[in-house]
C-alpha cells in the first residue's frame, strides 16, 4: 500500500489500507467476482462486505490481472522478465500466477513497509499451500530487506519513499534493469508526497531499458463525489496526495510523458468495464447477487482509472487499446453555457433533509411533501421512516416532519417509489422497495386539505393501504408514474422500473382514477428499450419518457413521447440534435416548449450534469453546466443524484440568453 514520509501514525494508518484491502478482496472471491483460493490464507480475518465494495474490487482486481497476463503474453519470448509490485500488502497475485503456470521464466518482486513484509512472510512460511508454490528456499540468502526469497519470488521491506535505499534492495535481491519488467502500484503512489511518486515514476523510466507501468488510483477532486473521496481517505490519515497535482486522466497521462514513458494509455474503470470487459462477463458479474446502488457504482468507476505505461517495448505494450470489445469514445461534454442558481436557506432544525432514492411531490401551491429515500436521520445513516414537509412562507422555505395520523401503521421504509397527487388532499404511493429483494405496492396518503404554514411540524398525514395493495404490477420500483389523458379521462401511466426478478422492465399500465382500476388502452408505435430510472413528465396530456439505465447497466440517451391517438396512444420517438448524452437518474420538466432534464448520472467522468434544454418543435439539444455557489462554500458534497430535495432557484429562460454555438444552429432534417 502507499508510502508515506509524515511519521509512523501517518505509515500505519496507509498500513490499514493493505489489511482492508485484503479482506475486501477475500470477501469478493467468497461471491464468486473473482477467482483466488490464496486470498483466505494471507487476508487473515474475513468480513462480509457490501455489494457494492464487491464490484469495486471486481473492477480493480480484472483490470490488473487483464494488463499483467498481457504482459506476460506478449513477453513470453523473452529468456527472462520481472514483476515488480510496489506496496504489495497482501496482494495474493505471485500465486495466482504461478498456480496457473505463466511465471516459466518470471521472477516477481513485492515491496512494501518492512512490517507488512515480515507479515506476510510469516503467513508464507506457515502455510504449506503457499510455501509448496515458491518453492525451496532454504538455500536462498536473505539480504538485510529481503524477508522473504525463492527461485522466482522476493518479499522486500523497504519504504518506497527512500527511493535511494529502494534501488540498493532492488539490486541486492537480483533486480536485472535490462530483461522486461512492469512496475505495478495499486493505489499506492498517490499516498506519497508528489515529488516522491514522480521520482520513483521518472526513476523506473531512466533505468530499465525495457520497462512496462501499470498504475491503478483515484482522480477528480473536485466534484462532490470527490469531494467525499477525499474526506473519506483524510479521516483515515491517509490523504491522496497525488489528486491536487493529477486530479484527471489527462494530467496523469502528460505526468509519465514527462517523466521518460514513451507509450502511455489511460481510461476510467467505467469505460474499461464497458470497452475491456466481454459482454457475457459483464452479465455474470452483474448476476452474482442482488444490486441497486447504480448511481455509486458508475460514480465510484468515474473517479478511479487504469493507466498503462511502456518504454524500449517492441512491439510497444497497450493492453488497454489492444483489447477492447467495443469502440472507445472520448467525445467531450458540449456545454454551452452556465446557469447561475442558488439552493435556497431552509430554516430547520429538522434532521433528514439530505437523502436520495426518495420522492418529492408538490401536493398544494408552495407546498412539498418529501417520502422514503436512504440518509441521515438522529445522527444515524438509516432508511427514511419520517415524512418531511416543505412549506414556502413570506419568501423563504421552512421544513418539518410530518405527522402520522396513524403511527402504527407501517410505511415499510421504502425507496425509488413515486408519489401521484390526485387532489389536495389525496395522493398515491406505487411501488418501492426495502431491498432489492423485497419489492412493495401501493398505498394511499391522505392529507388535511390546509397546511399549518407558520409551524411545518404541525402537519399531519394518515396512510391508507388499498386492496389489494401488492397487485403484482405494482411490485417494482425506479419506474414512473406520470398523468395521461384519454378521451377526457385522467389515467395515471406506469412505466418502467425494475423488479426484484427482473433488472429492467419495459411494460406499462394505465390507472384510471380516482378508484385506480387497471385499464387496458392501446398503444401504437416503436416500443421503447426497457429502462429504470428514467425521467417522466406530462406534456399535451400524454407523457416524455427521457434517459434511464437499460438492460445492460448503461445510461440510455433516448426520448420518447407518448400522445394521445384517435384509438389509444402512440410511441414517437423524439430526435434530438446533436444526439442526447446517456444519463440517468435525473429529473425532467417541461417549460415553454422545451424539455428540462436536471442533474442525474452519466458516465463521463470528466464532467458532472447541469441542465440539458431539448427544444420538442425542433429537436434542438444543449447542455448547461449548474454554477450553484452554495455548494463550493459549504460542506454539501453529495452528487447530483441524490440533491433533488434542496430547492434549487433555476431562472427558468435563463438558456435562452446563452450563445449558441454556429455547429448548433443548423436546422434538423
């Protein structure tokens, strides 16, 4: 793991790195995302982890052993090559690999502090299924930091920091600069002091001839999500230094240019899964076990990147380029302009405000009734069991917990519901889930037809389950629910989603109300992919489907517009120009003519989602980027995602006053 200068609290601390790593990574083998029976035998304690943490070390564990085994083929005429891996810990990837028989003519080397190496030597020595791997090693002289030697594998304890002594190791223990060797370092340079890393970055290029990088590590500070990142490593006491000098893939790519590399190549782990990643190995992860965290997992792939590096190779060495499945893109963000908005001051004292997978309905003028979602209620990280109002009073918003009228009534906690208000005093609840295996139905809200706008909190709000509640079509959840008219009747149009048996759903219902009776309507016209967390929202009386995430995980940048037919309703597809960027997870809105899609998720990771304006006459597409300045003066670091509580002033026409670009203005055909 990282090396660090400040002091031994500072090194221990980037020690505990290594040690959750590994049970990280012995967690995941134990779901069947990876293969390594040698991961028990040095992870010592075993702890279940999230699904969530299992993709990530998926990811990470495939994108090296991908550029390793590469390595080794294209190697593989050499009488001789070398692994070097820097900060080690307990990396189980010498066995791995000699289990599988690609170490014929390899010797591999692990570095790391001497503490964790004398460790894990020790865990070598007492067990005969990893000692029976390296071999005899009782006629092996060890050197004062070699801790561990055998025919084709040495265990150093040095600090990598002291560069100086580091290469004297090297030497000692029968590092060869002139046969092949790839550097590899997971998540370890970037807890060293920047001018450290790039001396050992610019040390590797100058004294090995023929010499191959493989570098796996975080990148974009300054977003919200990095911004957390950052927080999260800094209570750790183990600051990624690296972020402030190299916040990018781009950055890191002129870095090891500088420093002597010749060939350098770089992606995020979102666009290696997507582009390195075989489709049918892509299905199988995605079917290991239960899982909703989409938004995090695509965000979490976004800021932590693959680079491979090379010099004297010939043929030159790219995994990365040379193994794509699928075409790799790095069209940038089109944003035109920026809208300038505030998040307006909540006067409250009530806990809750900050959440996500929740639903907010505006069931009266100035008036936001907010249900379910995961956040912070009591100073504990929980499901929502509150409701939570939001009143506008004499100019400014003030919020309250709502009261339930019938508290032993359960509400089940649910997220990625929506909520249809019928009238002022009715509204609905479809769907949900308590986890991704526990799918919920519908449920009445019944509120007084006045609010108590001077006191938020003296609010009430009585649940009413229908019968049945759990029609099966009503099991799901990201879908949408959105008012339709048909021949003058109001129907509430149900679409998408997903299930706990199904990924995606495409089908569709129509709700007549007020008695919510299952209607069947034809509809005409190009179905649309099956998607969930899509956007929805009324317009002419019929509905704009907008983005969501498919069958595949990937963000769809489709629109579609329902409308009202002579016989029923009618698909269209809605062309935009230039083509809409796949998001998801978003909120939609018409204004004027023009349909507004805020915030949400995509998978460039070099930008963040504003405001993309369609014009629905002429197609015309533009993004925006949000200026909100009270974020970059608070402490509200929570992606786009999960914001759509705070009450955002957007001057609705502000785009129209931006610039279009001439490439922009061109009539569609």
């Amino acid at each position: 793991m990282g090396r660090g200068r400040p002091g031994a609290p500072r090194d221990a601390a980037v020690q505990g790195t290594g040690g959750s790593s590994a049970i990280s990574k012995c967690s995941a083998a134990e779901r069947g995302y990876i293969e390594d029976r040698f991961l028990p035998l040095l992870a010592g304690r075993r702890r279940r982890r999230a699904p969530l943490v299992h993709r990530g070390y998926y990811i990470r564990a495939r994108a090296v052993d991908h550029c390793v085994q590469d390595f080794l083929l294209k190697t593989q005429s050499y009488p001789r090559t070398q692994i070097l891996s820097l900060g080690a810990g307990f990396d189980s990837l010498y066995f791995r690999l000699k289990d599988m028989g690609l170490l014929h003519h390899t010797v591999m080397y692990e570095v790391d502090f001497p503490n964790v190496a004398c460790q894990k030597a020790t865990l070598i020595k007492t067990a005969k299924e990893l000692s029976a791997l390296v071999g005899d090693t009782e006629g092996e002289q060890l050197g004062v930091t070699t801790t561990f030697s055998g025919e084709d594998y040495k265990l150093l304890g040095v600090d990598l920091s002291e560069l100086s002594k580091l290469s004297t190791a090297l030497k000692e223990a029968g590092l060869d600069n002139e046969v092949p060797t790839l550097f590899i370092a997971e998540v370890v340079l970037t807890y060293m002091e920047n001018s450290r890393s790039d001396a050992l970055i610019q040390w590797a290029a100058e004294h090995f001839s023929q010499a191959c990088f493989l570098l796996y590590e975080q990148m974009h500070p300054e977003d919200p999500f990095g911004r957390v990142m950052q927080q999260h490593f800094s209570q750790l006491n183990s600051a990624l230094h690296s972020l402030s000098q190299y916040p990018d893939c781009e950055a890191q790519q002129r870095r090891f240019f500088e420093k002597g590399w010749t060939e350098c190549s770089v992606m995020d782990m979102n666009e290696f899964f997507t582009c390195c990643t075989p489709e049918n190995e892509q299905q199988r992860v995605q079917a290991l076990e239960p899982f909703d965290e989409y938004e995090e997992w695509h965000l979490k792939c976004s800021h932590y990147f693959v680079l491979t590096a090379s010099k004297g190779m010939e043929p030159s060495w790219t995994p990365l380029l040379s193994s794509m499945t699928v075409p790799h893109h790095h069209d940038p963000v089109r944003m035109v302009g920026s809208i300038n908005a505030l998040v307006c001051e909540v006067h409250s004292e009530t806990s809750g405000l900050r959440r996500y997978g929740h639903h907010s309905a505006l069931i009266k003028p100035n008036v936001i009734l907010t249900t379910g979602g995961f956040g912070e209620e009591n100073g504990q990280h929980c499901r929502m069991r509150n409701f939570h109002v939001l009143i506008k009073h004499a100019g400014y918003w003030k919020a309250g917990c709502v009261k339930k009228e019938n508290p032993d009534k359960r509400w089940d906690e649910r997220l990625y519901h929506t909520v249809s208000c019928l009238s002022s005093s009715l509204a609905l609840v479809v769907g949900g889930r308590t986890s991704p295996c526990a799918a919920l139905g519908m449920l009445w809200l019944k509120f007084p037809k006045t609010c108590n706008d001077l006191d938020p909190n003296d609010n009430t709000v009585e649940l009413v389950s229908l019968q049945p509640a759990a029609e099966p079509f009503a099991l799901r959840w990201r879908h949408s629910t959105t008012e339709v008219i048909f021949k003058g009747e109001k129907y509430l149009f149900m679409y998408g989603g997903r299930s706990a048996a199904q990924p995606v759903l495409g089908d569709w219902y129509f709700l007549h109300t007020p008695e919510i009776s299952c209607t069947v309507i034809p509809v005409e016209g190009p179905v649309p992919e099956g998607r969930h967390s899509h956007s929805a929202c009324s317009w002419k009386g019929g509905v704009l489907i907008a983005g969501g995430l498919g069958a595949a995980e990937q963000p769809l940048g489709s629109v579609f517009f329902l409308r009202e037919a002579e016989h029923g309703f009618q698909w269209q597809t809605v062309e935009t120009h230039p083509p809409l960027i796949p998001r998801y997870s978003h909120t939609a809105h018409v204004h004027d003519g023009k349909l507004l899609l805020v915030g949400g998720v995509w998978l460039h990771s070099f930008s963040v989602p504003g405001i993309t304006v369609i014009d629905l006459i002429t197609g015309l597409c533009l993004d925006y980027a949000i200026n909100v300045k009270f974020f970059l003066r608070s402490n509200l670091s929570l992606p786009w995602h999960s914001l759509k509580l705070f009450p955002l002033i957007l001057p609705l026409g502000a785009w129209e006053k931006s610039p279009v670009p001439t490439s922009l203005q061109s009539p569609l055909r």
